[in-house]
C-alpha cells in the first residue's frame, strides 16, 4: 500500500466533498461565462495543480485572471495579470459566503462576473447566494482528495500518451465533480437522449454528437457513495456489458452503465499506477473493438503505459 494513494471515506468526507463541489461550480460558471465555446464543454472545466484546482487563465478585456483553489494554504485565491491577489480562507466557508467574496475579490480587479446562480447537475439545488447549509471544510479530507486527484492525473495522462486521434485533455468537470479524459473515433453519435439533472439538453447533446469512449474518477455521491475509477461508451455496442476487463476487481454497472474499478482496490494494490493502467487500457480496447473503431489509425504504436523505474 503506498502512502502517494491515500485511502478515501464517501461516508467520512461527505460533507466536505458537498461543499466542495459547489465552491467548484461558482469558480467553473465564471470561466464559463468568460471563455468562448470548445467542443464538448471543454471550456469550462477546471485543472489539477501542484496545490489543488485551478481554472487556468480566464481573459478580461485586456487582463487576464485565474481562480484557484489551494489545498495546501487552504484559500480560494484570485490572481490577475496586473499582480493583483485575494485570498478567501475556506474553513467555516460557506457556499453563499463563497459566492460573495469571489465576486468582491472580481470587482475589486475591475472585473465583472454575471452567473446562473443554480448549481447544475445536482437534484434540488439550491442557488449559490441563498445556500448557507453547505459550509464544511475539512483540510484532512481537501488534501486525501488532491493527492488522489494528483496521482489519478498522471496515470491518465500517459494513457492519453497513447492516442492519437482526437482526445480531451484530462480535465475535471465541476457539474459532475469528477476527472475525466475522453478519446474519440472521429465518427457522429446519434442524438443523445439528455436528461441530466438541471443541465439543458443541448448541452449534454453536444457532448456526446460524437463516439466517445471516457473515462475517469470520482469520489463518490449520494446515489454511488464510495470513490471508484470509471469506463464507458458512447454510443455502447452490443456485448459491451457482458465482456470480460481487467483487473478482476471491475465490473459493470447496469444502472450507470459504464465499468467501475474500486477506489479501495487500486488504493489496496501492490502496484495501484499499474491496476488502473489496466483498467484503462482493458475498458477502452474492450469498447473500441465492440464499436469497430478504427484503432491501427487511432492509437500510437503502443498504448500508454506506466514506464517501469
């Protein structure tokens, strides 16, 4: 077991990845609302760091800024092109009061955010400047997630390595509070059927306009309470969910419909780099064969691997 993949409680730090998520989706609307459209929403998502999660470079008629979420020091910081910085302390923070200070800290750069106030993709929302309830910040809890975060991102990021055809980077999406890199077979999907909890139709629509195969972690929720690593595809072909992946610990999931490997068990591993390149590389050969992608065209001459030390 290796102290870099800290074990992960859904019940523990449930109410600290709540609070999370929403801090996230204030930071990810203000990029949203600055940035110009990037297919599949990519435009919007956020990025692991050093420190924790960032939005990266935001512009702003002739400045640039970034939000920043620092795990380590514990604040919310805002930093401009023009040397400006604010920092917002995250314990005992709540969601509204999140919401007010990051907007403060933008007009104190001279900078103007408007955003929907209702959180996406979660069931009754409640809108950032009224929700007083969700206002847990555990640093313990912070920092096991972003040490997940940082080790997951490096795994993916040489699967990626190997895949040449269209590919996201890897990214966290803050709708659905989970890091994620996609490939695709640079063919149409048909229409997706939508419905994801307030997120317009269109929106989900366009994510999936063409075959994807994804995959990606996250650390649980109420519906799934326990933190697992991800596969799926889109649109999904037949014998898809009676084939056999690796490691022996995944399995599919009728109702999310997509493969499932146990946080616990690449966290429990003699080799965790290793169980969830496995996963990885075994779920996605597994759906682009099914799907008849054309992978002689796709890939490199070797998929990504973890290179041995």
């Amino acid at each position: 077991m290796s102290a870099s993949w800290p074990p992960l409680s859904f019940a523990e730090t449930k109410d600290t990845y709540e609070t999370l998520h929403l801090w996230t989706q204030i930071a990810g609307k203000i990029r949203l609302s600055k940035m110009p459209w990037i297919n599949h929403s990519w435009h919007t998502t956020l990025y692991v760091t050093p420190a924790g999660l960032s939005t990266g470079s935001i512009p702003d008629q002739e400045k640039y800024f970034q939000i920043d979420f620092d795990f380590i020091r514990h604040q919310l910081q805002v930093c401009t092109s023009t040397g400006e910085i604010h920092s917002i302390a995250l314990k005992e923070l709540s969601v509204a009061a999140c919401f007010e200070k990051t907007l403060t800290a933008l007009r104190h750069c001279n900078i103007a955010a408007k955003i929907y106030q209702v959180p996406n993709e979660l069931e009754n929302p409640i809108p950032f400047s009224e929700d007083h309830q969700h206002a847990t910040y555990d640093p313990a809890h912070a920092a096991s997630l972003h040490q997940v975060l940082m080790q997951s991102h490096k795994v993916f990021t040489e699967f990626r390595a190997g895949f040449r055809g269209k590919s996201s980077p890897v990214h966290f999406f803050w709708g659905s509070f989970d890091l994620a890199v996609s490939r695709f077979s640079g063919r149409d999907a048909p229409k997706h059927a939508g419905g994801v909890p307030n997120l317009p139709d269109w929106v989900v629509q366009e994510a999936y306009s063409q075959e994807v195969c994804s995959c990606g972690f996250w650390p649980g929720n109420e519906a799934f309470p326990n933190a697992a690593y991800y596969s799926y595809i889109y649109p999904e072909p037949d014998g898809y969910k009676e084939a056999n992946v690796q490691p022996e610990q995944a399995h599919y999931h009728p109702q999310l419909r997509e493969f499932i490997l146990p946080y616990t068990a690449v966290q429990q591993s003699d080799d965790p780099e290793g169980m969830l390149m496995r996963f990885l590389q075994s779920t996605y050969a597994t759906a682009a064969d099914l799907a008849k992608w054309d992978r002689r065209a796709l890939e490199q001459a070797e998929i990504g691997t973890i290179p041995k030390k």
